[in-house]
C-alpha cells in the first residue's frame, strides 16, 4: 500500500533530477510510438529533455514523500510532466 506522507508545492533553490522526468526518458520509444501525446506535452517533455531532464532552479517542482511496504521514498517533479505519467499511466507500466 502507498501512503502520502507529505507533499508540497516548492520553487527550486538549485537544479533537481525530476523523477517524472525520469520515467518518460525510460520509456519515450514507447511514448512515441503510440502518438497519444499531445502538443503541449510534446513541448514539455522537449523543454525538460533540453534542461537535462531537471529542474532548474528557479521552476516551480512538487516535493513528495511516499511511504511503500515501510520504505520511505522522495519524489521531485514538475507537475507538468507527472500528468503526463499519470494519464498514460506510466508508472505501472514501464
């Protein structure tokens, strides 16, 4: 069972992998291949690929801790691109 154990809306102090960011990187032959994506999507998952799939400082990025079978785990990612994780539902997927 997943459990929230915080989440907050942060502006970076300094650059972050995105962890979103992540999962469309491992996946984006896939992504592209089934042409779901819509423009302005395109155009997100383009502006993260083109700052190294990372926040930057200075972009607005959620902060969440998660807790799985007693593990704590910490997510940052920029809202645009976990929408589009979690409409494809990617993170069951990849």
């Amino acid at each position: 069972m997943v459990e929230t154990i915080s989440w907050r809306e942060r502006i970076a102090r300094k650059d972050h992998e995105d962890s979103a960011g992540v999962w469309i990187k491992n996946c984006l032959s896939d992504i592209r291949s089934c042409g779901e994506l819509k423009f302005g999507e395109l155009r997100a998952i383009v502006r993260l690929r083109d700052n190294g799939w990372e926040i930057k400082k200075g972009e607005r990025y959620i902060d969440s801790v998660i807790k799985q079978d007693g593990v704590l785990y910490q997510f940052k990612y920029k809202p645009e691109i976990n929408a589009i994780c979690q409409r494809l539902d990617m993170y069951a997927y990849c």
